[in-house]
C-alpha cells in the first residue's frame, strides 16, 4: 500500500479556524512548488489540522476558480466574488509572473490527527 504525501501548509488562523468548521473547502493556491505536487489523497498539514485532499483542479484565473468552485467556499468571509479576489491577491502575495502559472483548487475535508 503507497503512503501519501504530507504537505505544510500555512493559512491564516481565521481560514484555519473555516476550514474545521467546515466552511471553507477549498484551498486556492499559485500553481507552483510545493503545491503543484499535490495530489489526490495527499494530506495538508496546516498549523492546528491536518486535511485530506479530495479533489485537485488547475485554473487560468482566480475568476475562473471561484466562479466554478464558489467564491464562499474559498474565501468564507467574501461578501461577493470581486472581494474574494482582492482577499486572495493579497493573501497569495501574487506577482504578475505568478498568474502566468495559474492557479490549483484543493478541494480538501478535515480529518482526526
């Protein structure tokens, strides 16, 4: 039986906090290293939680990752989808040579440590 992957991830206590409670359920990230090694079944360790990745999805944009997969299930706390945007720009710390990458949808569920 292969083993899966343990990744680190940080986020911020507040999405943390989402995440166990179960409203945010997808982790949006630069599709770059380490997250573009990511795979289905892999684990995320964030700081206090430990998740199991469901579902990984590339994107373009980040317009086209929340619109598909819900800006509220990225980014609980958004009141529509263009301040979902500005949250995670600044969030991601992006750079103009990061879009080019696109961007990674992980779907992910909290598990028991």
């Amino acid at each position: 039986m292969l083993s899966k992957a343990l990744f680190h991830i940080d986020i911020k206590p507040e999405w943390e906090a989402a995440i166990r409670d179960g409203k945010k359920t997808v982790d949006a990230r630069v599709n770059i290293q380490p997250y573009a090694d990511v795979k289905k079944g892999d684990m995320v360790r964030y700081s206090s939680i430990h998740a199991r990745v469901k579902r990984i999805i590339g994107y373009y944009g980040l317009n086209d990752l929340l619109q598909h997969e819900g800006f509220k299930n990225v980014v609980p706390e958004a009141k529509d989808i263009n301040e979902a945007i500005r949250i995670l720009e600044m969030d991601l710390h992006m750079h103009d040579v990061e879009r080019s990458h696109g961007f990674l949808a992980l779907e992910i569920e909290p598990v028991a440590k």
